[in-house]
C-alpha cells in the first residue's frame, strides 16, 4: 500500500493506485488478463523475487481484485483468478498497453489482443477498432505481435506476455 | 526509471510503466490533465518532496509527455505542459479514476468529469455516458463531486483535484 504518501489525497485515481500502483502490481494484472493464473507463472515471466511476488498477491486478494482458489490438494496449490472487480481493470491496462504500442514500441506491438469471432484489435479506450464493441478481457485473444520477434500467432494460454529472455 | 526491473520486459504496458509507474508519476499527469501547470502548485496539491517532483517532471519531460516552457523571465519560471503524446494517457488516468470512484469511494466520487456543453460524465473508456463521444482531456470541465465533502460545481482552473487536507 502507498497508504503513507498518497492517503492525504481525496482522489480515487490515488485510492487505486493505493492498490495496483506498486512495482510489480500492474504487470501481474497483465498478466492475469493474459490467462496467467498460477505464482511459479507468475515469478517466471516476471522474474520477480517470490516473497514480492507474494506480498502483492495477498494485496490484490485483500482488495477483492484477484481471488486464491486451491487446484490441489496433496501438496496444497492455490491459483489466482481475477474477480469481477479485478476484471473491472482491464480499461487500465488496455490503454497502458495502447499507449506503449504506439509510443515506447518501435518494433510494433510485442502483443496483439484481437476482438476473439470479429479480427479486430483493441482501442486504447478498451473498444474493438473493427466493430465497435466494448471489449472485456473474456472477449479478446492475445496473439504474438510485430515486435515479439516471435511468429505472429495466438499465445497459448497461460503463457502470458513473457518475455523471450 | 524502473528500467533495472522492468527492462527484461518485452511489453507495452511495461514499457510505459517504467515511464509513467514510478511513485507519484500518475497523480502528477492527474494534476496536469485537471490544469495545473506550475512546480509550486504541483508540490503543494500532492504535498510530495521538492526534489522528487523535479525529478519525476524531468523523466515526463524527457519522455516528451509534457514540455517546460518560459512563462516569467525575472526571476526566471517554467510551467509543465501536456505534449499530444502526454494527452494520449488521458484513457490511463480515466480508467483509474473511474474504477476508483466505483470501488474505493464509498461516499460517491470526490471529482467529476462533465463532458463540457453536453453535461454528461466520463466512463472508465473515455466516453461520454450521455452522447457516447470519445472524450479527451479538452473535451471536460472537472467539478467537485459528491465525495469531496464541498459543494458540487466546478474545480476552478489550476484547483487541480487536491485534497481538503
């Protein structure tokens, strides 16, 4: 939480960033929207340091945004998922991920969300470019980009936006 | 720059955060698209140390996101302004902002945005909720919400979205 520095601020872009603003936060949302769901996916795309990696977790739990559902028993295994309210985000990282395409990607875009039935792609305002829709994160697919240096094609699930390291 | 953590990303949306994720980068582009232009205003509505608000203007000016510009030659000042490029967040902090005001501001909204001359309210896609036009930072009047425990009307210029401290 940034509780200390930001909580003098009656805002709620402040309130969120409360939340999702620290180091790490906003990538494991992408990641999440990307089909990630389980912490060893998480720490390997991310190449962040587990006890982070849980620490912001459990912050994304506490806030209703990621739930922590077990998918084994013997040894115990939990994956995360993200709720309604943690789906209610997916604006957020459209236009960060837009805005880096078109700004900070030379390449092209590492990662196309493509409207899944339609072919179009998504808007910085989170809208398909081709027939207009809203999209939320259950209506795109994310295919390898221009600047993936990868073929261009759908990512199998779960693969996230990882980096070829 | 979160580049040391970030840079084995190859990602839009980490790419633009290690411009704009760094702590107190998105409040001061919040700030900016509210209209305040002057370091001393910045400072006093986010309250964040001198040294760091240099710092953080310096990486959005070198990231061409806003310019510094002469607006006083004796003693010598300088104002921040949004470039286009800096613009083109305004679907970042909208989505922030209306995710927050839905989920984290249980007594309503401190700020609103109304689509100037048409009166309807920004969604957390940019558009209007009333005559259903992208909006973009030109296209709003901000006005005190009903959370901000002041009376609804609007923000004078420059009031910025700065808390009742």
């Amino acid at each position: 939480m940034l509780g200390r520095d930001y909580s003098g601020q009656n805002c709620s872009v402040a309130r969120t960033l409360e939340i999702v603003g620290e180091r790490w936060t906003l990538l494991i949302l992408r990641d999440a929207f990307l089909g990630t769901t389980r912490f060893e996916r998480f720490g390997r795309t991310l190449g962040v340091a587990p006890n982070i990696l849980a620490k912001r977790l459990d912050t994304l739990v506490g806030a209703g945004i990621m739930e922590r559902r077990p998918y084994q028993a013997h040894p115990p295994r939990h994956e995360y998922l993200l709720t309604e309210r943690g789906r209610g985000l997916f604006p957020v990282i459209a236009a960060l991920l837009r805005w880096g395409d078109a700004h900070v990607s030379p390449d092209g875009a590492p990662v196309r969300a493509v409207h899944a039935g339609c072919g179009g792609g998504l808007t910085e305002r989170a809208r398909c470019d081709r027939c207009g829709r809203d999209l939320g994160p259950e209506d795109v697919e994310w295919h390898w980009g221009p600047g993936s240096g990868r073929p261009e094609g759908p990512i199998r699930a779960g693969a996230a936006a990882g980096p070829a390291r």
